[in-house]
C-alpha cells in the first residue's frame, strides 16, 4: 500500500479509484440496508448462566449477472471483441461454472450471504430487468465488452464488484478493457461513479469474498441501534462527533438516563431472586481457574447486577449494542461498582459494549466488529516509539477471538481504585488490527501490529505491548483523535475497503 493510503483502495477520486460521494453512501446503503434500523430478535439463549445475544443476522442479497450475447461471424469486417467465448454453448458452460464458484463461496461464507440467481444481459433492456430485481450488491462478470450495458447495472446506486478471468477460465473481455474503457472511458482520469478500481477482482473467488464481507459490515453497521446510558458524547470536548455518527452511518442512539438507571438498579437490588442468581454467576465466573480476584467480592457480585439491568436494557431496545458515558464516576454510586466487568462479560457474549459514549471512536468499533467477527477492544493509546506502542483501558473482550478465554485479574477500576475490572492478560505473538479515529470523523488510520507484552504499568487495566508492524514515527506523527480500536487478526485490507465506501479517508500503515 502506498504511504498516501490512496493507492490500492483508491475511493479519493484520484487514479486509483472513484468515490461514493456521502449523498451517494447513505442514499445507496440506506436502500442496501434497510431492513438494519430496525432489527428484529431471534430466540436468545443461555449458556453457562449468560443470556446470548439475540439480534438476527441478515444476509447481504447479491445479484451476479454475467454481460454476453452470442456474436455470428461476419466475412471480411471485424465481428468480436476480445474474448474467449461468443457461441450460447460457450455462455452456458461459463454459466455453471459460476454458479459453482457462488455455491462454494456462499458454503465457506463466515457472514450470512445469499446469491440470487444469476443473470445473464447482452442488452440494455436485459440490464435494467435484471437490476430491477431486489439485491444489495450486484457482481458483474465482465465477460464481454458492452459498458452501456453494464451502466444500466451501476445506475441503481448500489455497491457493485466486477469479476474477470485471465486464469481462471475463459478470458474475460474486461480484463483488457475495464480500465481504459469503462473505468476511465477513454480520458485520463476515473470517470465511472459506480465502479472503482478496488471493486474489480481478477481470478480469485478469496479476493471477492473479503469484499463482499466488507459490504456486508458496512450493511449492519448502517441504523445500528445503541443503547447509550447517560447520553452520548465525543471524546475530549467534541460532542459533533455524535452528529457526524448519525450523518455518516446513521446511528440509532437510544438514550438512558442515570435516574432511570438508578430506579432499575434499586428494583434488582430489592429482588432476592435476582441478586441470588447475580451471586451464583459471580461465584461461577471466580471458580474458573483462569481468573483471579484482587478486588472485594461484593463489587464482583455487584457488576453482575447491573449486567443484568444492561440486558433487559437491550432487550427492551431490541439491539445488542450499549455504551456507558460517564462511566468513571457517575455510575459507581448508583451501581455500587464500575461498568468494568459488565462490559467485559457483555462483550464476552456476542454484544457491542463501549466505555466512555465516545462517537469518535465507537462508529470504528462497531465497523471493525462486524468486519472481523471478533469482539473489540476501544482503548488509550501511548506514544508510538522505537517500533512499538502500548494501549490501555480498565474494560476489554476476555475473549478476544469470539471463544477463547484469556486469563484475567479482576481488580479494582485504577482511577478510583473501586468496583471490579478485569486486566485481561493477551496472548504474545497475536496479531491484530487498530483504527485510530480523527475527531472530525474524515480519516481514519489503520496498521497491524503484533503482541509483545502485557505489562502492568500504573495506567488502565488491560495493558498491550504492541510491536507496529509499519513506521512507528509516522504513526507518532499521523496520529488523530484518542481512542483507538483493536481486533484480533489482520483485517485492514477489508476496513480500508470499507471506510473508503463510507466516504471517509483511509490510511493505511
């Protein structure tokens, strides 16, 4: 990737690609994700005495249309494009192949995907029936060479990928003139609105499955509904950062004030059913031999009171998605704990669950969430140096890759030395994935980096060591906003792709 973080996504309208303009992203993804504002509930479920989330999973619709009419020969003219095939036969035979290649990807598929049948258009009547027909993204194989044909595809607004063979069957026309002739149309610059060199695939079924996972994220993300107890704010003084979360995603942020808080804390706390269930959780989580305890029991018992209240919280808003402002000091004399453990245990279980409110960094969070399927990790950066950095914070996933517990110390909050926090203890040689967010919410940057350390320093919690798999100056140097996001595994190809969608700027390290 190019030191811009321009070249290989290419979404800033320069020769690497072409953009969504914002109109553009939330008219098309709106209509892509529609059925996302307002998600519906499956059957929860229990397991180990913690309730599962239950919000459905819907499937990113994909229409494939494959562009061929048969040719004739003509004497003495030129008859054919590029090419390989021209003849119904030859079309047929392509055709299977392709819907095979669909089934497997669809089969291997980690996201929940559905392929309508494929399409095949010669015309542009053909196009616009196919296109009428509901999808979320359409995947053109560009077969042959008919870019009036493929317009009439792209008109409808929605994000669309290109498919072309060199190897992998028969030659693809486009393969030859995608960029000159229909990215470009014959000038020196992208002119194509719809299609940008980062949506054209060439041979490999992996490199569109990525890509269609990244629409997939950017569809779930969009009207995601958030519980946010006591309001929702911007990290440092930037509280517009809530109103460019609504104007980018846009987020449906469900507030819960503190005093409505304290009344259903009060109502558990008065339920001894409730607060025996809460003991024998707490009892259940310190019995594994993973976990130590180095804080008072009670505050333990206690988060698992207000985990409670936060899940009939998500119930009632029928999401699976909650932050808490004001978290250090307002809800610790209402709760009689932190909200430490309780995002933990939330996060632990499938559910989206923030610290702080912080709509800087949270919109980050949540697209990281759904394009690594893994939980994530919002937390303080130090200063990048000598080729590392160490990030912090007094919540964190235990289980990091969605299974897997990690072991954790259960500790008091650090700032107030109150309430129950885990310091969960990551494992060295991890890879992983941070976004760093800009206040402004116009670029986000994005490396890899691998665990070295879990130190414990007299700052947050959770403590990581991170080797920068990049240049950790110009990290130093280009670093914006605060909070950083981290997910296991390496997923900045697919969240660059996806960011660039979105109309953000994208840098990659």
């Amino acid at each position: 990737m190019c030191d811009s973080g321009k070249q290989g996504f290419g979404f800033d309208g320069s020769c690497c690609g072409h953009p969504w303009t914002r109109r553009q992203f939330i008219a098309g993804s709106t209509a892509l994700a529609a059925a996302v504002s307002s998600p519906s509930l499956a059957r929860s479920q229990t397991v180990g005495g913690i309730v599962q989330p239950a919000v459905s999973r819907i499937p990113l619709k994909v229409l494939p249309v494959l562009i061929f009419r048969p040719y004739g020969r003509a004497e003495a003219t030129s008859w054919r494009w590029s090419g390989a095939f021209f003849a119904e036969e030859q079309a047929e035979s392509e055709r299977r192949r392709i819907r095979q290649e669909l089934e497997t990807m669809a089969a291997n598929s980690a996201f929940p995907i559905r392929f309508e049948p494929l399409q095949t258009v010669g015309t542009k009547d053909q196009a616009a029936l196919a296109a009428s027909r509901e999808h979320d993204v359409v995947l053109i194989y560009g077969a042959q060479r008919e870019p009036e044909v493929i317009e009439v595809l792209l008109r409808q607004g929605k994000p669309a990928l290109m498919f072309v063979r060199l190897h992998s069957g028969p030659f693809y026309y486009m393969y030859i003139g995608v960029h000159g002739h229909l990215l470009r149309q014959r000038t020196d610059g992208i002119r194509q609105g719809g299609l940008g060199l980062a949506d054209v695939v060439v041979d490999n079924p992996d490199e569109l499955a990525w890509r269609l996972r990244s629409l997939y994220a950017l569809k779930s993300m969009r009207g995601k509904r958030i519980v946010t107890i006591g309001g929702s704010d911007g990290w440092g003084g930037h509280p517009e950062a809530v109103d460019r979360a609504r104007e980018i995603w846009p987020l449906d942020l469900r507030n819960i004030g503190y005093e409505e808080l304290g009344g259903r804390i009060q109502g558990a706390l008065r339920d001894p059913q409730q607060i025996s269930a809460c003991k024998a959780e707490a009892q259940q989580l310190l019995r594994q031999k993973r976990v130590t305890l180095e804080t008072d029991e009670g505050f333990v018992e206690r988060a698992f009171i207000l985990v409670n209240v936060f899940r009939r919280l998500l119930a009632e808003s029928e999401t699976d998605a909650i932050t808490v402002n004001n978290c250090m000091s307002t809800i610790m004399p209402i709760s009689k704990t932190t909200a430490c453990l309780p995002l933990m245990l939330l996060n632990d279980t499938g559910h989206l669950a923030f610290c702080e409110s912080d709509f800087v960094s949270i919109p980050a969070g949540i697209l990281l969430r759904f394009v690594s399927d893994n939980p994530v990790f919002l937390c303080n950066p130090s200063l990048p140096h000598d080729g590392q950095v160490t990030v912090s914070h007094c919540t964190a996933p235990s289980r990091m890759d969605g299974t897997t517990p990690q072991p954790i110390r259960v500790m008091t909050h650090y700032e107030s030395d109150y309430g129950a926090a885990p310091k969960v203890e990551m494992p060295k040689g991890q890879a992983m994935t941070i976004i760093d967010a800009d206040f402004a919410s116009m670029r986000w940057l994005g490396f890899v980096g691998e665990v070295i350390d879990s130190p414990f320093y007299p700052i947050c919690r959770t403590q990581i060591t991170i080797r920068v798999k990049g240049d950790s100056r110009r990290l130093a140097e280009e670093t914006r906003g605060w909070h950083w996001i981290v997910a296991f595994g390496d997923h900045l190809d697919k969240m660059g792709y996806a960011v660039r969608k979105a109309g953000i700027d994208w840098l990659a390290l």
